[in-house]
C-alpha cells in the first residue's frame, strides 16, 4: 500500500498582502478564530501515525490546536530568504527590484543571499522520500503553503517555475500518495476555507 501525507496549510498570521518571507509571528486572534472554524473538519488528521509540522510558530500552533501534537522538522521549514527575511515582497521590490526579477525568473538565483528555489524544491522533496513506508501509513504535516507548494512541484514532476502558479490557502489539505520518487497527488473533499483578505 503507498503512503499518504497530507499537508495542511498552516494558519495566517496576517492578511495575505502583509505575508513576509520567512514570517516567525505567531498567530493572531483572527488566525486561531480560522483555525476553530475548520477544526471539525482537520481534526479527522490526528489519527495519522506519524504527525509533524514546519518549525514556524503559526505551523506549531496550528498543529496543536487541531490536536495533532506534531513534532517540529526543519526539512519542512520555509525557504531561507537571506536579507529580504521578514520583509514584503513589495519591500523587496522597491529596494532591489532587479535582484527579485533575477529571484522570480530564474529558479537557481540567489540574489537575497538565502536559498534558491530549486535548492527549497529539492529540500523538500527530500523530506517527503524519506518519510517511512511501512504498510502504508498515514502522515499528517502542517506546513507553511510555499512547503507545500514546492512539495507539490515535486510530486507533479513539474518545472521550479510552476511554483509560482499554485495557490495554497490557509488551512487547506493537500494529499499525496505513493512512495520516494514514485508520488500522486490526490485530490479528496473540500474542507471550510476561512475567507480573509
């Protein structure tokens, strides 16, 4: 039987177009009230065998909140964003707006001194070919969405640019299946999606 991981979006901390890269805030009161909105629906997930989540406040937060006392993996944290850390990308753009057209052109630039995309993609598919096989078991993982959006290129054995066209909304769950190189994304039921701007 294939293993199943299934991601689920961590919590916002803030309205989308406030995100900043590599945001470690914790969840605001807006943030946990989406996360007891969609409870009954994620809580179904704690039975997963193995339960994990990114080393993010929100995603810890979040994991324990929806009772799945997760265990924190650094494979799973977000991609390392060098000098524009905790900035917006509008910030970013206004202070090296050719660094982040180089950043969202080319999947192997650096120009933040971070990570490249390529490098985060590849980490990520790391994580998720090492996990376990066993007899099939389940695995629940609260990540942040660009996580789950470069383990998704990797799954659909997409280009590093296909990133950049997945939308991962908060508290959503995205299920893959299969094995180490050999994955499916699946596409289940649709949970609540808390609407926030």
């Amino acid at each position: 039987m294939p293993l199943r991981v299934t991601f689920v979006a961590a919590a916002r901390s803030s309205p989308l177009l406030a995100e900043r890269f590599q945001d470690d805030r914790p969840l605001d009161q807006a943030g946990w009230d989406e996360v007891q909105s969609v409870a009954g629906d994620l809580l179904p997930l704690a039975a997963a065998e193995l339960r994990y989540c990114s080393p993010t406040p929100r995603s810890r937060a979040t994991g324990d909140a929806l009772g799945y006392a997760p265990l924190v993996q650094l494979a799973l944290r977000d991609c390392d964003m060098g000098r524009w850390r905790g900035l917006t990308l509008g910030e970013a753009m206004a202070r090296e707006p050719d660094a982040v057209d180089a950043w969202l052109a080319d999947p192997r630039s650096t120009p933040h001194g971070g990570e490249s995309l390529l490098a985060f993609i590849t980490r990520v598919a790391g994580w998720l070919d090492t996990r376990p096989v066993g007899d099939g078991g389940r695995i629940v993982a609260v990540a942040e969405p660009s996580v789950i959006r470069a383990a998704l290129v990797y799954v659909l054995k997409a280009p590093p640019s296909t990133y950049w066209n997945i939308d991962v909304r908060p508290l959503s769950a995205t299920t893959v299946t299969g094995r180490a190189g050999r994955w499916n994304l699946r596409l289940d039921g649709v949970f609540a999606q808390p609407s926030r701007t």
